[in-house]
C-alpha cells in the first residue's frame, strides 16, 4: 500500500502503479465520495463504457418489490 501526501492545496498526486493499473489519462475527471472515513477516487466514464458491464449477474435477492420506486 503506497501513502500520499495532501498539499497545502488539498492535492494528493496518484501513485503510477495506480495511474497504470487503471489507465488514468491527463485531465480525466474523477468522482469523489466520502465514505465513512474513506475517500473514494472514481474514474468517470461515458455511458457507453457500462454497457454489458452486469451481463449474467443475478439480481435475485438485490432489491425487495417493495423497496422498488
């Protein structure tokens, strides 16, 4: 597990062993979340990347009817 260091600008730089692992691209936004007290870094990616992203899962037991909007 690598460490980074936040800037006195609230930066943090991505390690290059995660930025390879991942393909990460200059200027490529990210979507961050706080979860719990963990931060969360999400590459974004257009619609078009998640098609057939869940084929063959099966969604039973995932949602109840009733909880269905």
């Amino acid at each position: 597990m690598t460490q980074v260091v936040v800037s006195p600008k609230y930066q943090v730089v991505i390690p290059r062993e995660v930025r390879e692992k991942l393909s990460l691209q200059k200027g490529q936004k990210m979507t961050v979340m706080a979860k719990g007290n963990i931060i969360v870094f999400m590459p974004v990616a257009p619609l078009k990347h998640y098609r057939g992203f869940l084929k063959g899962m099966n969604a039973q037991g995932i949602r109840e009817k009733k909880d269905r909007v």
